[in-house]
C-alpha cells in the first residue's frame, strides 16, 4: 500500500516512470458498460473529454463522454453536468441531467457558465451569463426553470438546506431562502473580492477573500470572527464544524474549526488546486490537473490517483 501510495504522488509531483494508471487501463476497457461498484466522487475531466465516476478507493467506475465539461454536481439520486460545446471560455454552455448513467429529458442550452449547486430534489442552481450582467437560475429536476434573479457581477454561489449565498466581486454578499422573493434578502457588503464560499456552522458561511483573509458569518451576514490564511488560498471545502482551506501552492492546507482553530494540516505537493470537497469523515479531497489526492481529518494522506487530463471540478461525495 505504501508502495502505491508513494507511486501515485510521484505520479502527482511529475517524477518517476509513466506506468499505466488504474483510470487509463479502465479507459482503454471500456468502463462505461457498467459500473463495479458505487459511484462516490464524480470529476470533471475538461482536456479528456468525460466526465469520471470513481468509488470510495479512487478508483474508476464509470466514464461518460462530454465535449468539454466545465461542472459536475450531484443532485438527488443523479447528477447534473455542464459542458462547453465549442470549449470557448465565454461561450454558451449546455446542461444534463444524467441519473444512472443515462441522459434525462433534454440537455439544455444556456449562456456562460460560472458556477453550480445540486439540490437533494434533483434540481439544481446556477450563475449563468456574460460578466458584469450575469444570473441565478434555479431548474427542477426535469431542466424546467423555476425562478430567475438577477445578481450582477456574481461571482460564487453556495447552498445548503434550502439557503442560499450568492457573490460578487464587489464584495457583496446575498442570503435567502430558496422559496423567498429577494426582497426578504439579507444582504452585506464586505469590500473585498471573493475567492470562495462555504456552508458553515449555525445558519452561519465560511468565505475566503482575495487577501487572505477566512470570515466566519453568520447568518444575518455578520463577521464572527476572521483569520489570515495567506494570499494564495484558493479553494474552501467546509461544514458546521470545520473549514480546510486550500492553497493554489505548494503551501499547507489547513483546517479549522467553527471556533476559529487550527484543527490540521497538510503540506500540498502540487501546484494548481482546482477543486476540493469534504470527505463524510471530515478529511478531503483535492484535485489537481492531473491527479485527486484525500487525507483525513489529521491531514494524513489516505490515498491518491494519476493518469486523468485536466480535471476542473468535483462533485460531492456519495452515500
């Protein structure tokens, strides 16, 4: 196991021979015939053209084949993907529905792609449309559009239990309950640019600023407490009990706990994070370009697979 492990981060670092990885050999065999066993994390792979089913281990289960894939998010029993037919970075983007590995109803065309949240009734929301002029759409299970809000130069955009946050790059920020008309919203103004977004603890959000900074929020928007990270945190992965900050170098990711401490934290040992998600035991999952990487709750590295493209999203992880 040891020997895999350090295989696979050699693999991560760009060192060591380029033997055959589980994920290439199951894509040479046709994987997408069936899975073997569950689907835990599903990965965007943008260069490999496919979206990737891994199980619990990391290792592949099934493989779909999407044009250009910019975001993957579960969303009750399937999962929802949006892809960028001509792969152009301000182009349109189409959205799917796939439950079981099968497309339902019709895939739907939509303007620029900047960001999704699964809904546990199989909808899902989004931020569509050109900067500065951009919106959240809010689609049923089906694709249907049930509500529309204009939220110009939004940003990031998190959900949980119903609530929303949505950003933009001015600093501002507005939370409401997805049943609520906008004008029961909480809105504040944090004059600092966001870099992402999180549910927290108590009704509360994690955010992360271009700066550096961590802000704890509650949930009528007020700063309960803040931390500097660093100016290269990049990417939050967070619940009511803790945060692990993630760094776009080769700096430490580090977790911290809903009273404002340091709980771990793990030296990344590459460059370029692209996503990351709470693993169920309070670890973490990162992906870079190439390769996804998990430890746990103490920041020890549990395992790690290679051979992909250029992954850029991740979705949450299963049952």
């Amino acid at each position: 196991m040891r020997a895999f492990c350090l295989g696979c981060l050699l693999a991560i670092f760009g060192c060591g021979h380029h033997l055959p990885t589980p994920i290439v050999e199951a894509l040479s065999h046709g994987l997408t015939k069936g899975a073997r066993q569950p689907v835990y994390w599903w990965v965007a792979d943008r260069a490999g053209g496919r979206i990737v089913g891994f199980d619990a281990q990391l290792f592949p289960q099934w493989v779909l084949g999407v044009t250009c894939p910019l975001g993957v998010a579960r969303a009750g029993t399937g999962l929802w993907v949006v892809n960028a037919p001509s792969c152009a970075a301000h182009g349109g983007s189409v959205w799917t529905r796939i439950v079981a590995g099968v497309v339902r109803d019709q895939p739907l065309d939509a303007g620029e792609f900047a960001g999704l949240c699964g809904l546990p009734d199989g909808g899902v929301l989004g931020l569509v449309g050109p900067s500065p002029a951009r919106a959240l759409v809010h689609l049923d299970e089906h694709g249907a559009l049930i509500r529309t809000e204009m939220f110009p130069g939004a940003t990031h955009l998190a959900q949980v239990d119903g609530r929303v946050l949505v950003a933009n790059r001015a600093g501002e920020l507005w939370t409401f309950g997805l049943t609520e008309g906008l004008s029961s919203a909480r809105h504040a103004q944090l004059n600092r640019v966001p870099r992402a977004l999180a549910p927290g603890p108590d009704a509360g959000w994690w955010w992360l600023g271009d700066g550096g900074e961590l802000l704890l929020l509650g949930p009528e928007l007020n700063v309960r407490w803040s931390r500097w990270v660093g100016p290269r945190a990049a990417l939050l992965a967070g619940d009511e009990e803790r945060v692990w900050v993630v760094p776009d170098d080769r700096g430490a990711a580090v977790a911290w706990g809903a009273g404002g401490r340091s709980l771990a934290s793990f030296t990344m040992p590459s460059m370029g994070a692209q996503a990351a998600q709470l693993t169920r035991a309070g670890g973490l999952l990162v992906v870079f370009p190439g390769a996804l990487l998990e430890v746990d709750e103490s920041g020890h590295v549990l395992r790690s697979q290679a051979g992909v493209d250029h992954l850029v999203d991740l979705s949450e992880p299963g049952a």
